[in-house]
C-alpha cells in the first residue's frame, strides 16, 4: 500500500465504501455518515470525499431490503485514500468472484489504507491482504475467518484491531468505531469526538474495547440478580467473597452459588473476576494511571493478581494490553 495519497494535501480524501448485493446497510451506511459528518464539522473545506462503489449493476439491494445506488468501481487510474469493505450475508459471494477479489488487491495497493467492517475480512482475507496479519471480524464469524484464511490471526475479542495500514472491525455498529478512529488518526482526537457527539454516540469505544461486556454476557441473570450486580460494580475494591455477595442478596452461600449459576452459567467468583477485569481494562485504556493503583481500585489486592486474571481473559498481561489500547 502506498505510503502516503496520491493526491494534494489539502484536498479531499477519497474515501471509497465498497458495497454489493446483501450486504449490509449499517456497514455501509455508519461509516459513511462518520466521514459526512466529520466534512460537516471540521471547518473550512471538507477533508473527505465519501462514495459508495460496486461491481456490476448500479442499484443494488442490502440485507435490510433497502435498495442503493452505487457508483462503478473506479478504474486503476483514479485515486484513493481510504478504501472501506462493508460485510454483510452477500459476501461470500462477493469472495468467490475473482474479478472482484483481484480489484480488491490492487485497489488497495494504490490506498494508503484499507479496512473492513464486520465480515467484510472474509473479503480482506480472500485477497491475501491479512496474510499474517491481525485482524477482527463479527464474533459469530470469528471461526470461520480463522478456518477459511488460517494464516490471518483472528482476535476474537476486540471492536476494530489495526495492524499497519489494515484495519478491521467487529460486526455491524463497530463500523461506526473504526471510522471514528480513522478520523481521529487523520484530523485529530477533539473533531472525532466532536463527530460522536454530534452521532449522539454513548462512547466513542477504543479499539481494544471487548465485542461482549461483562456486564452484557450477565444479562441473562440480570432480573434476579440485577441489584446484586449494580452492588458489585459499586464495589469492585471491596470484600466481593461468596459469603459477602450472599449477604448483599439476601441468600445462603449455597443457595446463591446454586441459583445464580443456573441463571448467568458463571459462579458468583467468575463473574467478579469478568467484571473486574472489564473495568481494570477500560482504566487501562483510558487512564495513566499506574498498573498497581488500578489493580488496588479493581480490587485485585495486587499486580500479580490482576496479571494473572488477564492472561485468563485477554491472552495478554496489563502491560502489552495498555502499550496496544492506552489513549
């Protein structure tokens, strides 16, 4: 890929979304309304050219049912920035058309970078493009990248990875997130945050943010024990012992063990490990805190400890994960 857009610095960056039948509407249409957005609130002049593009027919049907109409792929001439793969049910089609495969490769060798949403890595991957690379895909297809193209590295478990000019992205609205992060990369982290402002965005979600919080994989025992779970977020530092969270519920210990497995499928001790490490995880992306200060306020009584908890959860230690997702 080349290194820097053959075009004039303060020109407009071509920002090209590839599309295709079935595909998916919010793949297509978040990243896309990320770059508008941004050319509506970055000031004098517009630092981006958004477009939709397709092989074949113009009009093209998504997923959703919603009818689109997309420009022709651009020919080898035209220039590029940033090249964008959406995902969606159509693209193991779009991955066993060759024609299309080898427009893919060179029309990201003339991009600065390339990315993908959702499962539009299958596309990526059919390309060579993630050979030996790390990448991210909709949890649901994580395997299936792994299995179909095992020389890429599929990491399961964050909303967008970048590894060099190559981004990827998690399913559907983790698109959003990744083009936040483009635009921060390019324009600056105060015009992306004013982005997801403006997108009434909850939280512009770093790249090493889980696809599943804790807290959202507990849900299913969430009407029983839902007060039990606002206790121990409200005291992660604090004594969170089986016999301490069955006074909080009003229970026995063993019926709280009982229960509470039969509605989560965790034991109370590993559901406080998740959320402490979740919460741990956002201090370290998020924070500057010291790794021994946070490992205190999470309730891991030591660094050790949390270490320990993180090679469990996340494959890695605190240190590597705050050196790849710190602000």
């Amino acid at each position: 890929m080349t290194k820097s857009p053959r075009f004039p610095p303060d020109a407009p960056r071509p920002v090209e979304v590839l599309a295709f039948p079935s595909a998916q509407l919010l793949d297509v249409a978040g990243p896309l309304q990320v770059f508008a957005t941004a050319n509506e609130r970055g000031g004098v002049g517009q630092p981006y050219a958004p477009r939709v593009i397709a092989a074949g027919e113009p009009t093209l049907t998504t997923s959703a049912g919603l009818r689109l109409v997309a420009e022709p792929l651009p020919g080898g001439d035209m220039p590029v920035d940033t090249l964008v793969i959406a995902g969606g049910p159509g693209i193991l089609a779009a991955c066993d058309d060759p024609t299309l495969v080898a427009w893919v490769r060179a029309r990201a060798g003339r991009a600065r970078r390339v990315a993908s949403v959702c499962t539009g890595a299958f596309l990526l991957g059919a390309t060579g493009l993630l050979d030996g690379r790390r990448a991210v895909t909709h949890w649901h297809h994580c395997g299936e990248l792994a299995g179909r193209y095992p020389r890429v590295r599929v990491e399961p478990d964050p909303i967008f990875v970048r590894d060099g000019p190559v981004w990827s992205s998690a399913g559907v609205t983790a698109g959003i997130d990744l083009a936040l992060a483009l635009v921060e990369e390019d324009l600056g982290r105060p015009l992306a945050l004013a982005v997801a402002r403006h997108l009434v965005m909850f939280l512009k979600r770093p790249g090493g943010q889980a696809q599943f919080s804790a807290a959202l994989a507990l849900q299913a025992g969430e009407e029983r024990f839902g007060r039990l779970h606002a206790y121990i977020a409200d005291n992660l530092s604090g004594d969170l012992a089986l016999p301490a969270l069955a006074a909080a519920a009003g229970m026995s210990a063993r019926s709280l063990s009982r229960h509470y497995l039969e509605a989560t499928g965790l034991t109370p001790a590993k559901a406080v490990e998740r959320l402490r490490v979740e919460a741990a995880r956002r201090a370290l992306a998020e924070t500057a805190q010291p790794v021994k200060r946070i490992a205190r306020t999470c309730g891991f009584g030591s660094e050790e400890t949390m270490q320990r908890s993180f090679l469990r959860h996340v494959a890695a230690t605190p240190q590597d994960y705050r050196a790849r997702f710190g602000g």
